[in-house]
C-alpha cells in the first residue's frame, strides 16, 4: 500500500473513531438523562393533576356552598312578613352598620347587600344572633357585642361594638 492511501485510511479510521466516540459519550449522556428526564417529566404531571385537584376541589367547595346557599334562597323564599318572629335555627336576611364609639368600623357595615345568618349557627360574634331572636322583618335592632381580645384585628380586640341591624326577612 503506498503511503497516500495508508495515511488515507489511517485519517478515515480516525474519524470513524471520533464519531463512534460521539455515539457512545452521546449513548452515555442518555443513559442518565433519559431517566431523570422521565422523572422530572412525572414529578411535573403529578404537581399539575395536584394542582388542578385543589382548583376543582376549591370551586367544588366554592360551589357547593353558593349551592347550599342557593338552595337556601331556591327552597325556601324570603319572608317580609313582619307577623313572622326571628327563632333559633331560622335563616335570616339581614344588613347592619357596626361602630365603636360612634366610629363605623372596617368590615362591620353589609352596605345595603344583605347577608343570610342561621341563627344559632355562632359564626357571628357572640351573643349577636341571639339578640335577633323574637324580632320581625323590618325592625330595627341595635345589637351590642364585646369582640374577643384575641379577635385578630388590633382596632377590634376586646372593644364593644354596636350594630344597628335591619331585619329584611326570613327564609320560610
């Protein structure tokens, strides 16, 4: 063989192992990333369907009470009767103005929207839905209530408060 074509193949067989070099580190490289990127691939769907089972779960939660509070107003209607007198277990509509020394205070006024109330439920300050009871639709009450010290909002804590309230009704 002369020495061109000896040279010659000797450069060819260099860069057939210099691709097959390429090919194996590349075989290599995917032998450890494949996985990991398979991995990653699933931890990522998993979070997603995570995710989305907390916002399905979230707007169930969400519907179902707008549901409830729906088939609160479907099933029964509201009452402005003012024959009718507010008892324990009763759903009323209601708005109020709250106010500490005369002072209206953030988040104590329904401005004008009214807000359904089970009475007996506590999800009120304490004792306020119990001053409801025995009033009609349409009255008027001024309820008084001391918020807790541990109420959660400096202006509030432990203060008395009074809420001028206004039956609106009752859901019969």
């Amino acid at each position: 063989m002369k020495k061109e074509n000896r040279k010659a193949a000797q450069e060819r067989r260099a860069k057939e192992r210099e691709h097959e070099a390429k090919i194996a580190h590349r075989k290599k490289v995917w032998s450890y990333a494949g996985p990991m990127l398979i991995i990653v691939v699933i931890v990522v769907l998993i979070i997603a369907s995570v995710m989305d089972s907390k916002r399905i779960s979230s707007e169930s939660a969400s519907s179902a009470a707008s549901t409830s509070s729906a088939s609160t107003s479907a099933s029964a209607s509201l009452q402005t009767d003012t024959s009718l007198t507010i008892e324990d277990g009763d759903t009323v509509n209601i708005d109020y103005v709250g106010s500490i020394d005369g002072v209206e205070f953030q988040g104590g006024n329904t401005e004008g929207n009214g807000a359904d109330l089970v009475i007996g439920s506590h999800s009120y300050i304490d004792d306020f839905e119990e001053q409801l009871i025995g009033h009609h639709p349409g009255d008027s009450v001024d309820v008084t209530v001391t918020f807790p010290e541990d109420y959660g909002k400096d202006e509030l804590n432990g203060k008395e408060a009074l809420f001028k309230v206004t039956v609106n009704g009752i859901y019969k």
